[in-house]
C-alpha cells in the first residue's frame, strides 16, 4: 500500500480536509498500461487528495464462501479495512478474455459481502478504447454491489501502446485535460452537502 498527496496547483476548492482515494490496478503486470493512467491521474489532480494504492489484490486466496468467515485470511482483513478506510475507488482495469481480470473479479467477490461497500463512490478509467466489455462488466459489477459510479468522472483513453510512458500520457494534451476535468468533477461531487453527483 503506498499513501500519497497531490500537491498540483488548485483548481477547485475542496470543501473538506482532504479526499480518501484508494486506487485499484486490475492489472498486476509491472509495466501496466491501467497502473501507468491512474499514476497519471494522481500526478496532475488538484492538492489536497490523497491517494492510497492497494497494490495486493494479487495475494489475495481465490474467494471461497467456505473460508469467508471467521478467522478471515489475514490479506482478506487488510483488503477489506483498506477499502473501508476510502471514501472513493479509481478503478482501471485491462480486458481479460472479453471480460474482468481474474484478480480483480476476485477481490470485488471478497468485498460484496461487506456492508461497508453500499453506497462506495466509485469511477473508472480505462486505457485501451477498444476494449468491448470489461467496462460495461465493472460497471455492472460494482452497480450490483451499489456502488455509486460518478459517471461524468470516467475516463477513457486510448494510450496507443503499453508502453507509452506516465510522463507521456501527461505530455498529451487531451489525456491530461479528460484527467484534469475528471478530478474536478469528483471534488464538486464531494462538495455537494448530500455528497452525491
Ligand atoms: C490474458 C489476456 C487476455 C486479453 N484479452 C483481451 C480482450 O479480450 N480484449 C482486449 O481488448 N484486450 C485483451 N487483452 C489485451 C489487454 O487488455 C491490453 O494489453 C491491456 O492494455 C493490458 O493492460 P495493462 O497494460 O494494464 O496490463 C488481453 C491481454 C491478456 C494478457
């Protein structure tokens, strides 16, 4: 898990203290394209939000209703505490085989038992344009948890290559601008007084 604040120049003013962020990678690929867009994201988001990585999806065990119950796997406890602890999830997620990485399909089956999640904001940022349904997959995973999705913040790029660079994606104009506004529309969602979009 890694815990950092942004430190850009502010755009909007933030109504609070700060914005509990919990970023989550659907890949576990060292070079991830999806890991690379949410470092981007994080880089030129106004001050004041602090961004948490849960960087262990990939240790958590397969879920299995026969060991969701006392005691839990203790990488389950820290999942679920993590995910508890933030008052926003930034997904971006590869398409597996026309559907959800594994990894990612597995921690969300962990957490729909927790009560906690209900009303979760949540957004997604996506950074292969032509992929066909992971997306649609994750928003109807999460709408099914009841999450709440802050539509006007998702993001979709198209990186062009897995390789392109964090740097890079800022060098680009209207990648960084889509980010920007992305941001800002998630602190006007948290500035409402009834907190939702
Ligand atoms: C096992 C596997 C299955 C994939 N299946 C699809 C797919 O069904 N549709 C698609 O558009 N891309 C598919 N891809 C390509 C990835 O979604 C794409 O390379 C993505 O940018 C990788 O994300 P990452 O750089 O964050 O790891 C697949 C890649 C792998 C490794």
């Amino acid at each position: 898990m890694r815990r950092e604040t942004s430190g850009k120049p502010q755009s909007l003013t933030l109504n609070k203290m700060t914005i509990e962020i919990l970023t989550i990678c659907g890949s576990l690929r060292s070079g991830s394209s999806n890991a690379k867009l949410i470092e981007a994201y994080s880089r030129c988001a106004p001050s004041g939000l602090t961004f948490t990585r849960l960087d262990t999806i990939g240790d958590l065990p397969i879920y299995n209703p026969d060991i969701d119950e006392d005691p839990l796997p203790s990488a389950v406890i820290e999942a679920r505490s993590i995910v508890r602890s933030a008052e926003l999830l930034i997904f971006s997620t590869p398409e597996y085989i026309h559907s959800l990485p594994a990894a990612l399909k597995n921690l969300l089956e962990w957490l729909v038992g927790d009560p906690d999640f209900y009303g979760k904001k949540a957004l997604i940022l996506h950074a292969n344009s032509s992929s066909q349904f992971a997306l649609s997959e994750l928003r109807e995973v999460l709408s099914t948890m009841s999450a709440q999705i802050l539509d006007q913040a998702c993001v979709v790029v198209d990186l062009g290559s897995n390789k392109t660079t964090v740097d890079e994606i800022l060098q680009n104009e209207d990648i960084k601008s889509s980010l920007v506004r992305s941001s800002e529309v998630m602190i006007q969602t948290f500035n409402k007084p009834n907190q939702s979009e």
